[in-house]
C-alpha cells in the first residue's frame, strides 16, 4: 500500500492536559457543545471525527488521565440519544431479517469490542486490536512447520474466512493455515494470537484466472475459532448505493512503490468509493485483458491520495485482505 509516512501517536499529541476531570464528568467541548469525559478508545464520535480530517487532535479537549489512558470530552449528540430511546421503545417491534448475514451481524454485535492500545491517530500504523477481523493465509515453506504470508482474509464466523479465489486456486502453492490475531510479525504474540489449520476451500463457481471476475472464496478452519478483543469476525455488507464516508483496507503487503519488501506491521488506509460508471471510463482506456467487460455491477472502485498527492491502493501481498467500513451501531440488550 502506498501510504503516508507520518504516524501521529495518540500520547504524544495529547501529552500536555487543558483541564483535569474524572471519567464521566461534565465537559466542554472547542465548539461549546456539551460532553461527557470519557477514555479516548470509547469515544467513536472523536475517533470518526479525527479519522474523517473534520477536527484535529489539537482540537479536542483533554480531562486528564484514567489508568494511564487520555480521557478527552466526548459529544454528547442528542440524535443518537434519541435514536437509542426510539430502538428501545420499538424493539418489540423489530422484524428480523431472513438473510442469514444480517442475523449473523447481530449476534456479531454483541461480542465485546476491542480496546486499543497505544492507538495511533491519523497515520497508517493500526493498532493492535483495532481490525481483529484481519486473517492471513499461511503458505509452507520448505522448512518443517514454517509459513509464509502471502494473502489476506477477514474473519466472518467461528469457522470461516473470506477470501480472494486467486490465493487459494494454486495447484503448486495452497495455504495450509489461518493466523488470526497479529498486529506484528514480529511480535511473539502467543496468548493474543492463534494458528488454525485449513479444513476446506470454496471457490466461485465462476472463477477463473484468466478473468478478474467472482475472484472470491470461502475457507473453513479445522475448529471454531474462540472470540477475544484480538479476535472477532467482521459483518458482511449488505447495504447498497454508494459509500458517503471513508472505507479502510489493511494489510501487510509493500507500502512504498519503489520497495518489494513488505511490512512486518499491520497497515491501514482511508479510501473512498467511486461511482462505477466513473471508473468504467477510465479502465475503457486501459483496455486490460483480464476485465474484457469492463467492470461489472458485482464490483467496487475505490481510491484515495495521501499528503504527497500518491495514490494509495492495495499492493503485491494484499491480495484478499479485508475492505472494511466502519459503523457505529447501538445495544439496546
């Protein structure tokens, strides 16, 4: 991926303090709305805020520390206060969609979330525990129980992994195992993260390697796979129209275009959809071999540019790694 080289840590930035409050109290945010105090990690209004580049992180109030964590005024928005009244008072009202995905989602929800630690802000670095869904396909190596990683995927059950057809449809290089958990390759992470071997592979019918076409496939693990705040599956997306806000993709593959070498730490980038008929366009002009229909209505274009105007996208080693769109959502259990 080619991103931004600036990584800006989240306690550096918010080292000196404006006013000292306890968790919880009152507050007063730079735009004199009200707010509550809370731990930087457990407000998604100033996490989307920053992310999005609509304030910066010199812009929120500090309230102190708890238990060495920033605590920053939160907005207290009364539209998602009312939204939550209004679910609750509905809620024996609901429906429950037939599509096993959205079913799935649900139950999804209520695995707790992670908490970040060292969360880093408005750079490329994630954090750990900030995309547990992340997968990576394990390759053998000549050597007895040794693995490359070639592939990413993005855990969306106990057992199984989404992935790119094209990473698991070779005959001479197959992967044999799933590790999940790992924000590092290098850090010998044995208690956050855990290895599963491969049971079965489920390819599109309709693939094939000579077309960029239903390039996507199932993989189940050999045993179900324990949720931890490291750990757990992504929702599949089931909405349609066009993506209003920012899409993440992440993954460990090179991220500068002159390098071949990958990153040993997992990578993240902002991108942001494109309307298909803007891209048929430009691919019309290309004219590659692998897309003889151009785009088709199954697929999504997405880009973005960092600081230095560099387009960023998925690399070489990025192939099937997840394509992630962030969404707050409320229990009401």
């Amino acid at each position: 991926m080619n991103l931004s080289l600036i990584n800006l840590i989240l306690t550096t930035l918010l080292a000196v303090l404006v006013e000292s409050a306890t968790d919880g109290s009152p507050c007063t945010n730079f735009d004199k709305s009200s707010g509550i105090c809370r731990p930087f990690n457990k407000c998604d209004w100033a996490m989307k805020k920053i992310k999005r580049k609509e304030i910066t992180s010199k812009q929120l109030v500090r309230c102190g520390y708890k238990n060495r964590e920033v605590t920053v005024c939160c907005k207290t928005e009364s539209n998602v206060q009312n939204k939550m009244q209004s679910m609750k008072k509905n809620s024996s009202s609901i429906v429950t969609s037939s599509r096993k995905s959205v079913q799935a989602c649900d139950k999804i929800k209520k695995v707790p979330l992670p908490i970040h630690s060292g969360y880093i802000v408005g750079g490329s670095a994630a954090g750990k525990g900030e995309f547990p869904h992340h997968a990576m396909l394990g390759y053998p190596n000549n050597l007895e129980s040794s693995y490359s990683y070639g592939c990413g995927g993005s855990l969306i059950s106990k057992f199984f992994i989404l992935t790119a057809a094209h990473c698991v449809n070779s005959e001479l290089k197959k992967p044999k195992v799933i590790l999940l958990g790992k924000t590092s390759l290098n850090d010998d992470d044995h208690l956050k993260s855990i290895k599963i071997s491969i049971r079965e592979v489920f390819i599109h019918p309709k693939f094939t390697s000579r077309k960029k076409y239903d390039d996507i496939a199932l993989i189940k693990m050999v045993s179900p796979v324990a949720f931890t705040k490291y750990i757990k599956p992504a929702c599949l997306y089931t909405k349609t129209g066009l993506l209003t806000e920012a899409s993440i993709i992440t993954g460990f593959g090179v991220n500068e275009t002159q390098s071949v070498k990958s990153t040993n730490w997992l990578m993240r980038a902002d991108l942001y959809e494109v309307p298909l008929n803007e891209c048929r366009k430009k691919y019309a002009l290309t004219g590659l071999p692998k897309l003889p229909d151009n785009l088709r209505q199954t697929q999504m274009c997405a880009t973005n540019k960092n600081a230095n105007g560099t387009i960023i996208d998925a690399c070489q080693g990025d192939s099937g790694i997840p394509h992630t769109f962030l969404e707050l959502f409320i229990n009401i259990d």
